[in-house]
C-alpha cells in the first residue's frame, strides 16, 4: 500500500497536504463552525485522505475554493457534493471548454500512479463566483481573495492576514519557473501587487500551488523578487530579440539558455521557459495570445 504524502501543520488550526503527483498543494483550514478546503487534489486515494481528516473535524460547513481552473485543481467536488463552492467568475465557463481534456489528464495520471479514477468529471458552476478584490468571512476565517492573472485569467490569491498567510496558486514555487497564459505584464502586475504585502511583513508564510512552503518574511520575498526578475529579464531580452530583427522562433533560439535564476533547467522547465519565450513575443506585437493548452499539467 502507497504511503500517504505528508501534512504539514502550520498551526493555528492550518494544515497543507501534499500529493505525489506534481508536489501540490491542497490546504484545510479547521474549524468546528465552518471549515476552508483549497485545492482538494489530486489522486483519488489522497481526496479519500482528504475527505477522511475533514470528516473527523466535524464541521458545520465547509466551503470548497478552487484557486483556479486548471484540471489538477478542480477534481475535489464529487467527495464533498453537498459543500459549499468559490472560485474566480471566469472559472465555470473555463472549464466548460475543458472538461473532456480534464477528465482525460486526471485518468491518465491516475494510471500512471497504480490508480484509477472513477468519479468522472462534471463541470460546475461554483455557489461563490468572485473576482477583482474580494473580502469574505467564513466562520473564524478573514479571507482576502485578489485576481491574480498571468499564468491562468481565472486564478486567485487567497490571503489570510490575521494569520499572514498566502495561498498563492500556481505561482512562487520553489520547483517551477513562472509559467504565462499570454504576455509577461499580467503575471508582473500581480507579483508586484503581492510584494509590498510581504515587504510589511503580511505575509509570513506562503503557500505555493506546488512545492514547498516558504516560511518567513525573508523567504516569501525570495520568492517574489526571484519570479519578479525572472520576467522582468524574460521581457526585455524579448524584446532587445525583436529590435534585432528576429523571429518569434529566432527569439526562442537566442533565449534558450537564458539564465532562469535557478540554476541549470530540468527538461521540463525548459519546455516551460521555450514556450514562454514565444508567448512574451507575442504580448509585445499584439495584446497576446489566448490560454495556452498544457500538455503535462496547467
């Protein structure tokens, strides 16, 4: 029997739970009167693990949020069917488009795991449709929930300030380079959005969609500032490319080994780093390109 990925309690009634697949994070929040889930994924046997330590907590309600739309983020609903949802505006109608592609990478990924995935894929509207600044209270908890575009137009921070805490979807990992949707300005604009935050120390602890929790105000604005000049370097050699006359894929070309601040690139990141090349490219000839479909994961 596959051993349960571990969780990682942060005090004050939040624990993360990590899964095997992709290192993500899915994060509760607990309490008697009304517990938080974000992120609920992303093998079967980890929601069973996730329905099961939600269970024990007996809560009165429970609200589900989903930072964003991509597929590893949005599988948790058929174990809690009765909960409460909450997710960007944009989120329903994303997935929508995407349902046959979401249910195809969960069942392949499954199998890949040594499971299987049963519970199919249904796309939802969720109960709580938020978007811009958003201030909510669920029970004890002060949430704070900021658009945060730039690697998916329906993603969304949730920041817990009583406790200087960011959930920060799929960005600021410790195992990914940023990866765009479209030009690289959006993805700039929320990044320098969340740096006073964690310069005035209201972010003590942040929490990336995959990878590790960065603790402390030192940490948190290693992460930003390190995301931050990755693509403020990526745009302007794009744009230098561009004034010397090359290509999208001349672009690319010169860019491949473009320092990404973390040291030699694993294939993977590469693809990743290649792609965003082409799409900053884009952003400075046109208003960019639409949501890129990902392969592996989004």
């Amino acid at each position: 029997m596959k051993a349960a990925a571990p969780w990682t309690d942060l005090g004050g009634d939040i624990r993360v739970r990590q899964s095997v697949a992709f290192q993500m994070n899915s994060t509760v929040l607990f309490d008697r009167e009304h517990a938080v889930l974000v992120d609920p994924g992303v093998l079967a046997s980890e929601l069973d693990d996730l329905a099961r330590v939600v269970r024990e907590a007996e809560s009165a309600a429970l609200t589900l949020v989903f930072t964003h739309a991509h597929w590893d983020h949005v599988l948790g609903l058929p174990w809690w069917p009765g909960a409460d949802t909450l997710a960007h505006d944009r989120c329903a109608a994303a997935l929508r488009s995407d349902a046959k592609r979401i249910l195809r990478e969960i069942e392949t990924l499954a199998t890949s795991h040594g499971e299987s995935w049963t519970r199919g894929f249904v796309p939802f509207r969720p109960s709580r449709e938020v978007s811009g600044l958003h201030f909510a209270r669920l029970g004890p908890w002060r949430l704070v929930f900021r658009d945060a575009p730039g690697h998916c137009a329906s993603q969304l921070t949730l920041h817990l300030p009583d406790r200087g805490v960011l959930i920060a979807a799929d960005m600021l990992s410790d195992i990914e380079i940023p990866t765009l949707d479209g030009p690289c300005a959006p993805y700039l604009r929320t990044l320098r959005d969340l740096l006073p935050l964690a310069e005035n120390g209201a972010i003590e602890t942040l929490i990336p969609g995959h990878g590790s929790i960065a603790h402390g105000r030192d940490a948190v604005l290693g992460r930003l500032r390190r995301d931050l000049d990755y693509l403020e370097r990526l745009e302007r050699e794009v744009g230098k490319a561009r004034r010397a006359g090359l290509s999208r894929e001349g672009a690319r070309e010169r860019l491949s080994e473009m320092d990404t601040g973390g040291g030699k690139m694993e294939d993977s990141a590469l693809e990743d780093h290649l792609q965003n090349v082409i799409l900053a490219y884009d952003g400075l000839v046109s208003a960019g390109p639409g949501p890129r479909s990902r392969a592996r994961r989004s």
